[in-house]
C-alpha cells in the first residue's frame, strides 16, 4: 500500500496521544477492490473509460498543468523535479495513474458507504 508511511505516522500519532504507548510497527496488507460488477452504472462506465489509460486530450492538459506548477515553484523546490522532458513524462504518467486509482476508490468507498 503506497500510504504505508501515513498509516504509521497516524498510528505513532494516535500511540503518543494515548500516552506512553509505543507503535513499533504496522501492517498493511491492501489489496485493489474487486473489479467492479459491470451493471452498466456510472462507476462502471468510469472505470471501464479510465482503465483504458488517459486520452490524449488529459494528457496534454496534464502537460499544461505540470508547466504551470513548474513556473509557480520556487527554484530550489523544482530541483528535485526531473528537467529531462522523458522523465518529466514518466513522472507526469505515474502521477496521473496514482490519480485516478485515489478516485477510483474514493468512489468505490462512497457507493459502499451509500450501500450501507
């Protein structure tokens, strides 16, 4: 689970409020939601549309909004960025990815929220 880090400062977090409680460890064992059934819903139709990756279209607004954020940084904060335009891409891709599965199952967990 890629939060892994915030589940252990969350749980150090909740130890040091409880007083004198030490978290010396934790496990996560997450695994991605069941495919969703496909009934033809909304969810469904998403996912089935961003499964397929994201269109050009996404992409290059995703480029648009790397260079703006580019510009708006600090120097010394776009230091740690990658400046080679493949490796921009990369990153740029893979946060993309990380995107959609987050609203993926935010959404997943909302309908199940709704089921409930």
């Amino acid at each position: 689970c890629r939060d892994a880090d915030m589940l252990q400062a969350a749980a150090a977090e909740a130890g040091a409020d409880l007083g004198g409680v030490w978290v010396e460890a934790v496990e996560s064992d997450c695994t991605p939601p069941a495919a969703a059934a496909d009934d033809g819903g909304a969810l469904a139709e998403l996912e089935r549309i961003l499964g397929a990756g994201p269109s050009p279209a996404l992409a290059a607004e995703m480029e648009t909004i790397w260079d703006e954020v580019l510009r708006a940084l600090p120097a010394e904060l776009r230091q740690g960025l990658p400046a080679e335009p493949e490796a921009a891409a990369a990153l740029r891709a893979r946060l993309l990815e990380q995107g959609i599965a987050d609203v993926l199952a935010r959404l997943h967990a909302d309908g199940a929220e709704a089921a409930d």
